[in-house]
C-alpha cells in the first residue's frame, strides 16, 4: 500500500508520492514524542527530583543533537543525489563515510560532556543536589550519542533511497525496548535493582544501541533489499567526507542557532511570567511539537526526492516537488489552526487540567496566536527541504539565525521587566520594556509568519536565478568526480569484474543490485 519505487519518485505524481513516502516518517515521529514520554511517565512515580532532572538535561541534549545532524543529514541529501543518478557504489561509499564523520564528530563532543557533566549542568543555575542527579542522566545518555548518530545516519540513508517504512520499524522496535527496560531499570525486577533516574538514562542507551543493531542488520541485507552496504563500500574517501561536512555543517549550526534561543526564551517566559507564564509556555510548546510532526515527516520524505530528482537531472521536478510540498503543509496546518484557534481552552484543559486562572488564560491565547500562524510554521520545514535537496544548506542556516536571533528574540526580549536581570549557560543582559510574557507569545508567532514569507520570497528569487538547475549540474559533477576517484582501482576491479558479475545476486555488490533497488524501491 506504502509501496513506492524509485521511478515513481523521478517520475510519478509528485503529490501522492510525496505523501507515501512521508506517512511512514509522520509515525516514526510519532513514536520519538512516544518515546521522550517514557522516562517522564514512570520518573513521575519516582520524585519531583527525578522528573527535573530529565528536564534540565533536555536543553543540553538538544544542542548537542546539532553535532547528530551534521552527518545524519548530510548523508541522506548527498545519498539521495548519487540515487537519482544512479551512482549505486558512490552511494553506498558515501553512507559509510557520512557514518564515520557521525561517529568522530559525536565522540569528539561526548567526551568532554561525560566528563565535565556535573559542571557543565551547574551551568543552568540548579542546586547541587539536583545538578548531580541531572549529571549522572546526562553522562550515561550522551555516552551513547555516537551510538544513536551513527543509527540514524544509517536511517536516513534508508529515506534517500526512499525506503522510509525501514526507518519506522527501527523506530518501533527501539521504543518498545525503551518501554520494557524503563520500568524495570527504574524501579527494579528481581534480581535488577532500582537504579531511579540511572535507570531511565540506561533504558534510553540501551534502546539506542538495539536501533542501531536493527538498522545495520537491515544495511547488510537481512529483510531489506534496499539500500545495502556491501564490502566494497567501505572505502574510506577524503572527498566524500568534505562533501558531507559541508552539507551538514550549516544544517547542524541551523539546529544549535535554534535550541540556544529556544533555552534563553525560556528562562525569558519564567521572569516574565513566573509559574502561570512557563505553565502557559509549556502547553503550547507540546502541543506545536505534536503539530510539527506531519511538518518534518514531510520535510525529510521532501529532501530524498528532492535530492534523487536532481541527481536525475530533473530540476523542474525538484522545484515542483518543493511548491506542492509546500502547498499540502500549508492547507493542512491553515486546517490544523482553525482548529486549535476555536478549541484553545479544551486543549489547555486536556493538557493541564490543574492550570490557575491566569495560566489557562495564558495558555489560552498562545495556543490562539500559533494557530494562527501554523501554516507559517509548518510551510517553513518544506520551503528548507528545497534548499536542502539542493544541497544550498546555508541558506537554513541564515533562514533560522534571522527567525530566531533577528526576530524571535528581540521581541521576546521586550517581555522583561526594565529591572530584571537574566542569565542562562553564563549570559547575562539588563533588557527590558516591561510588555509582560505576551510579548513573548507574539514574538513566537510573528517570528513563524515572517520568517515562512522572508523565505518563500528568497525561494522564488534564488529559484529564478537557475538554483535547482546549478543542483542538478553539482549532482552530475559529483557523480563524475566520484568515478574518477576511484580510476586508480580500476584495473584491479576489471579483473575482478567477471567474477564480482557472477557473485552479484548473492552479494549485492554489482548490477543485480541496482536492478533490484530499482525495482522494489521497497517498503516505503
């Protein structure tokens, strides 16, 4: 049913393929939210204590999720072009390159994290009590950082290949893992003892290192017959692992340029308005997390047949896969608003039944003000897939330094009162005009509706200026480069090739393998 070949993504209707390929990837971040619910549901049985110090860990966990995306993210689009151009070996050369940039750029920043985690927490202003539970979570999560970067490095070079059902498996089965071993870690079966919030961060590893088991069974072929790592893939090639560090380093700087501000709001909202305001902040920040999912399932199903449409030298296509994308988020999240908009005080009850009257009025009007500007929110991730696919990942990066740095946080800013003083990770600024949290809640939403037409604009402006076509030039040259870097193999590998032709159909490493991607294209 979910079925989609890879002609059909260079080749068919650009509107349905895109939806098959992005359903799968809607449920595999429906089962993420699941599984960041987990060690909050039964730390919620343990202690106060425990539930903060999931919570404070979670900033810091996410700007060092930037370090995740380099690879991960770079791989999939780079992966995607050399399909598209049929380019099956560079493809797979790339994928283990793009995993060994995600295992030494992880490791090289989960080091020091484990190390220094106690420090680094005391950062956030927690008493030592606190700091020291937040520390042991942090040290034992991030120590497998470069587990889970290279597992969904490997994932998304799947959803290139446009083999997105693959991803929500490992997904699914992570998180059932994650959801057996929370609870007995945390509070002890038998001869397991109750190790609290160890536990949990245990749960969390445990579950990373069995995705990324799953993942590298399905790469060496068994129950897949998509994307393969074959042994002549692991090559280790200088070029491809600029290519990938070029791509991804902006993209992961887009994500550290966003969680920073993302951390400073917040300690903006608990000045501004106290426990009713971060109350308020915290409701409407779960609900769009809930909202964005379709967004992102579609952003990441966009940049695969972006990236394979120019690879095939099709720009046109990769333009109208962008605009359609584009439209079915936007309708759907005008929809997804008027919603929300009308149903604001039974979302607020739904979520937060015990809210005072000022934080329900609170929550109230910033579930209103997203809701209103959701169709921004969301059309944003699939204008961003355009410039990712074609491999223009600086423009995200720029896209978000304004939203966030040049628009979200001034506002925002102007919601302290003129006497206050705030600081976060050692930053410290005497701002102030005194417009009370609201302006924080505007500064959200205005910064969604400029941010998705500032964007748009640049789109039609860098589209009319031959964008994609230069794409889809780069992909050709990368494919042509990537054959001339291996002519110093080509003698030995032509006297292999009788022998490796005989071999293909057991091995996946010739032409029989090709075939088959192409047609089964597979488990979308």
């Amino acid at each position: 049913m979910l079925d989609v070949s890879q002609e059909e993504i260079t080749d068919g209707p650009i509107g349905r393929v895109l939806l098959l390929l992005a359903a799968p990837l809607v449920a595999q971040n429906l089962v993420y939210v699941a599984n960041a619910l987990i060690d909050t549901f039964w730390l919620g049985r343990v202690s106060e204590e425990a539930v903060a110090a999931v919570g404070l860990s979670l900033p810091i966990q996410s700007l060092l999720g930037a370090t995740v995306v380099v690879a991960a993210v770079g791989t999939q689009i780079l992966v995607a072009q050399r399909v598209g151009a049929d380019d099956e070996s560079g493809a797979r050369r790339l994928a283990v390159n793009g995993g060994l940039v995600a295992l030494v750029v992880t490791v090289a920043v989960a080091v020091p994290v484990v190390v220094f985690a106690e420090e680094l927490v005391a950062t956030l202003g927690a008493d030592p009590a606190l700091a020291a539970t937040t520390a042991t979570y942090l040290a034992i999560v991030i120590a497998v950082l470069p587990v889970g970067a290279v597992g969904d490095t490997v994932e998304n070079c799947f959803t290139a290949y446009g083999d997105t059902r693959a991803v929500l498996h490992v997904s699914v089965a992570s998180v059932l893992v994650n959801l057996v071993a929370a609870p007995v870690l945390i509070f002890g079966v038998g001869p397991v003892p109750a190790l609290g919030v160890a536990g949990a961060a245990l749960g969390t590893a445990l579950a990373g290192v069995v995705g990324l088991l799953h993942v590298l069974a399905y790469a060496g072929g068994i129950y897949r017959d998509t994307f393969r790592l074959t042994r002549e893939a692991f090559v280790f090639d200088p070029a491809d692992i600029r290519e990938v560090v070029s791509v991804g380093l902006p993209l992961g700087g887009q994500r550290g340029v966003s969680e920073l501000v993302r951390v400073l709001v917040v300690g903006l909202v608990a000045i501004a308005g106290g426990a009713a305001g971060v109350a308020a902040y915290t409701v409407g920040a779960r609900v769009a997390t809930l909202a964005i999912v379709p967004a992102l399932g579609m952003q990441q199903a966009a940049q695969s047949m972006i990236g394979q449409n120019l690879g095939a030298d099709e720009p046109d296509r990769a333009r109208r896969t962008t605009t359609v994308g584009t439209g079915i988020v936007v309708a759907a999240f005008l929809a997804l608003g008027a919603v929300q908009f009308f149903f604001a005080g039974a979302i607020t009850d739904l979520f937060a039944p015990d809210l005072s009257a000022t934080g329900r009025d609170l929550s109230v009007l910033y579930l209103q003000l997203l809701a209103v500007t959701y169709w921004g929110l969301g059309g944003t991730y699939t204008l961003l897939a355009g410039f990712n696919g074609a491999s223009r990942t600086r423009t995200s990066f720029v896209a978000d330094a304004i939203k966030y740095w040049g628009i979200r946080f001034p506002i925002a800013v102007a919601a302290v009162p003129t006497t206050a003083t705030f600081g976060a990770f050692g930053v410290a600024i005497t701002p102030g005009l005194g417009w009370g949290v609201e302006a924080v809640f505007w500064a959200v939403a205005i910064s969604n509706a400029v941010g998705f037409l500032g964007l748009g604009a640049y789109f039609i402006y860098a589209t009319k200026r031959g964008m994609f076509e230069a794409a889809a030039e780069d992909a050709s040259a990368g494919e042509s480069d990537g054959s001339a870097g291996e002519s110093d193999r080509s003698v030995e590998e032509d006297d292999r090739s009788v022998e490796e032709d005989d071999e293909s159909s057991g091995e996946g490493g010739g032409s029989g393998e090709t075939d088959g991607a192409s047609t089964a294209a597979d488990d979308d």
